[in-house]
C-alpha cells in the first residue's frame, strides 16, 4: 500500500522522502523467507521468526509523522 501511495504522490514527495529507504519493509521479507526455509528443519525457529516480524511492526515508525510535522514549521 505504502508503494502505491508514494507513485501517486510521486518520489519527490514529503511521503516519498519520509518512507526512505524502508529498513523494515526488507527486514520483514527477508525474516519470513527464511523462516520458510526453517520450517522444514526447525519449525520452532520458523515460528519464533514469524514472531519476530511482528514485534517489529508492533514498533512505531515515527518517520511520517516527523516529516508532516516539519513540513508544517516551514
């Protein structure tokens, strides 16, 4: 969803330059796709790396709301 806002506001946009580089939208992939891996050998650990993912997303990205917030003191 976030993609798909950023091309319609465009890549120059407060949304595009506050989103970045999206550190954990890569983590996230990169967790499940080995967790895949892991559940044909440790299920335990492909669990407990499901449940990492979302820990991280439980997280507050603050990026956002700090780019708004200084687009208005401008």
């Amino acid at each position: 969803m976030s993609h798909i806002l950023i091309l319609d506001h465009g890549k120059d946009s407060v949304l595009a330059t506050a989103y970045g580089r999206d550190f954990k939208g890569r983590v996230s992939i990169f967790i499940y796709a080995l967790a895949i891996g892991l559940a044909f050998f440790e299920p335990w650990s492909a669990i407990a790396s499901y449940i990492l993912v979302a820990v991280i997303w439980l997280v507050p990205d603050r990026r956002i709301e700090n780019a708004l917030k200084n687009v208005g003191n401008r």
